[in-house]
C-alpha cells in the first residue's frame, strides 16, 4: 500500500473541481428552479385561495342581493296585487253603475214607451167606443157629444142610485 | 490471460513529469469528467417554465432527495443548503467511482509491463511482500523474478488508499471548518478543556477521535472496495461465466451502501460539530 501526498493532494483538488462543479452546474440551478416553482406554488395557492374567497365573498353578496329583491319583489307583487284588486273592485262598480245607468235608462225608455202604448191603446180604445157607440147611435159622435153622452148616463145613474 | 492480478495498491500507468499518473488516478479524472459533463448536460437542460422532460425529472429528484434526507437528519435549512452540495458530492464521487471499477474492461484491459512474458498462473497469493517501487502484490506470478507485469489502465478510483485518504482527509477537516464557523473559538474546548482532569482526558480522546475518523472512513471504504474487486476477480478467474453476476449484483449494492455510508457519516459528524455541548442535551 503506497500512501502518497502529491496523490492524496492530486485526489483533494480533484474532488475539489467536482464538488464546485456539481456546486455551481447542478445543486444551485435546481434548487433555485426548485425554489421558484415552489413559491410558484404558494403564490398559485395564495391565488386560489384569494379567488376562493372572492368568489364565496360573490356568492354570499348573491345570495343577500336575491333574497332581497325576492323581498321587495314579494312586497312589489303584493302591492300590484292590492292595486289590481282595487282596480278590479272599481272597474267592477263601474261596471255595474254602467249596468244600472243603461237599464234604468232601458226602463225609463220602456215606461215611456208602456205610456205612449197605454194612450195609445186608450186612444185606440176610445175610438172603438165612439165607433162602437156610433154604431149603437146611429150618429156621428163627436167629443162634445161624447162628453154629453157620459154626462148623461152619469146623471141617469145617479138617479138610479 | 490465464492468471489471476490482484494489486492491493494503484499501479503507475503514465508520468506527468515527476507526478505518478496511477490507474485509479486515471479513473477518477474520467469519473471527475463525467460528473462535470453530467452536471454542465443537467444545467442547459433545465427549463423553469412548461413540462419538464424525464431529465430533469431525473436531476430534480436526485437533488429533492439528497435535500430531503439531509433535512431529515440536520432540520435546519441554513444547514441544508450548507450541508447538501458537499453531501452530495461525496455520495456521487464515491458512487460513480465505485460502480465504474464493475465495468467491463475496468481492471481487466491494460499493458505488460517488463520483459517478455512468461506467466504461468497462480503461484501464490503474496500479500506480505510489496513490491519496493509500486507496493504492489501480483497473485498471478511468473515462473521467473523478470516476467512482465499486467498492469491495468484503469482501476476503480476508490481501491485505492489514497483516494479514500483524500476523501477522509476533506470530510475530517470540512467537520472542524463547520465546527469553528458554528461555535467560535469554543468549539475547540471539545479537545483542550482543562475544567477538569475527566474533561481533559475527554479532550484528549475525542482529539485521537478525529484522526481515527480519517482512518475509519479511508480503510472502511478503501477496505470494501478492494474486498469486492479481490472477490470478483478470483470468481471469474474460478468460473468466468454466470458465477461472478450475482456477485456483479452484491458489488452494485455494496458500492451504493459504502457511498450511502460514507456521506451519511460525514453529515452527522458537520452536524455534531455544529452543536455545543449545551444544545446536544
């Protein structure tokens, strides 16, 4: 076994340039990539969570904004609701005063109509009994004579009474 | 080749001037390279933005991995990112360098090295008589003193004692750097307290400790290495086929764990000196 120094030394210095290379090509660019990537990571992370947050942050502000306008829809809804059936009960008795208007209207057209009828058939009526009593006379029967006539028969029965 | 070469000591393939280019030398330049080239290959693929190829998958978890088991050790991440390159380092050194010593042609292609050859097989196993020049014990012998010598051009990096030394040697002295840069000046109270007699003599042990550390980490790992190498060899000079591939399959594994060991027991001890006495209760 030879133990030599200027080998030992040769060794030394050798292991020396392969432990500064493996240093300086290898170890330090992978851990600095390594490094990288993983604040990479954490900042992705952080990121992610940032996101997530905003995003539960978003759906809480949803889900109050919704329940919110439900709300004042509900109490628009119920609004429109009372309105329309106000509405409803004024078109209604409207409506029915329309109703009213028109058959009073139809009734007072129909009266009219019953007594221009009724004067008619009286007239028509009383030309019958003047034709009649004519016909009974024998002579034309004018309104005085006719006015007579009934005084006198009212007259006959008031003495026959 | 019909002999079996077992050399418990790197062999001289090359001089550059008056430095010695051994073959594990020669290995550990080639492993040096590729984990610069993997490395340099690792940095101009890695992209930040879209889907990252298998590649980088790849680096990616390699480089996860050693951090999260550092972390799970040290739990400090000014340590981590302290303790992690360096960690790193030694496993992959230590790793590629013992799995390239299983290659095919590691230890087994090479040159004769003397005269003409007259090798014969094995004579003897001869461990007790290095060689004077090269500390070198050849099983395989020749039926003359001058025979040629198979010399291998390459060997793995970490069957030889003074790569392991070097790597002890890094480990031992990076764990008081981090000791003296975590506590100060009382870090060294560790080996000079002169409190009192038992912390003295405390002192004084857990000095002979640290030069045992050296040892401790450069035979174990220059121990199982060899061991495995020695143990290949004779298998597939035993029986060349099917034999030698689960022990293919141990050395694999060995190799991975002794790397495994070597890093784990160099971040315990940087974190150890990095603790005080008073946080250590």
């Amino acid at each position: 076994m030879d133990i030599k120094l200027d080998q030992i030394l040769f060794q030394i210095v050798n292991f020396g340039v392969v432990f500064g290379a493996l240093t300086y090509f290898l170890y330090k660019p992978v851990v600095k990539m390594l490094d990288e990537r993983a604040k990479k990571v954490v900042d992705a992370e952080k990121a992610s969570n940032e996101a997530l947050r905003e995003r539960e942050e978003a759906e809480t502000l949803k889900s109050k904004t919704k329940s919110q306008a439900e709300k004042e829809a509900g109490k628009y809804l119920e609004k429109a609701k009372e309105q329309a059936a106000t509405y409803k009960k004024e078109l209604m008795q409207e409506a029915k005063d329309e109703v009213k208007a028109e058959r009073d209207k139809a009734m007072k057209a129909w009266e009219t109509e019953k007594a221009s009828m009724a004067r008619e058939m009286q007239k028509e009526f009383t030309l019958g009994v003047y034709t009649v009593a004519e016909k009974l006379l024998g002579k034309a029967v004018d309104k005085k004579a006719h006015a007579d006539l009934i005084d006198k028969s009212l007259k006959e029965l008031a003495k026959a009474l | 080749m019909s002999s079996l070469h077992i050399s418990i000591s790197a062999e001289p393939v090359a001089h550059v001037g008056s430095f010695v280019l051994t073959n594990s030398i020669l290995t550990s330049l080639i492993v040096s390279t590729i984990l610069i080239g993997f490395a340099m290959v690792a940095k101009m693929s890695l992209r930040s933005k879209g889907k990252p190829s298998r590649f980088q998958a790849f680096i990616e978890l390699i480089v996860e991995g050693f951090r999260n088991l550092v972390r799970g050790i040290v739990e400090s991440d000014h340590k981590v990112e302290r303790f992690t390159p360096i960690i790193m380092a030694f496993f992959l050194f230590i790793l590629v360098n013992n799995w390239f010593g299983l290659l095919p042609g590691v230890g087994t292609i090479g040159f004769l090295e003397g005269s003409e050859p007259k090798i014969s097989g094995i004579q003897q196993v001869n461990a007790s008589e290095p060689k004077a020049d090269q500390g070198t014990e050849n099983v395989a012998s020749s039926e003359n003193s001058e025979a040629p010598k198979f010399v291998p051009y390459l060997r793995a990096g970490t069957a030889d004692l003074n790569t392991t030394i070097a790597l002890a040697l890094i480990s031992v002295v990076l764990t008081q750097v981090y000791g003296f840069s975590a506590q100060k000046f009382s870090y060294f109270s560790k080996f000079i307290n002169f409190s009192s007699p038992m912390n003295f003599a405390v002192g004084l042990l857990e000095t002979v400790l640290e030069f045992a550390k050296i040892m401790s980490f450069a035979f174990r790992l220059f121990g199982n290495v060899f061991a495995g190498e020695v143990l290949l060899a004779v298998m597939m000079f035993l029986v060349p086929v099917i034999i030698p591939m689960p022990f293919y399959g141990m050395e694999i594994f060995v190799g991975f764990i002794q790397a495994l060991v070597f890093s784990m027991l160099s971040l315990v001890f940087f974190n150890m000196a990095t603790i005080g006495h008073h946080d250590e209760h």
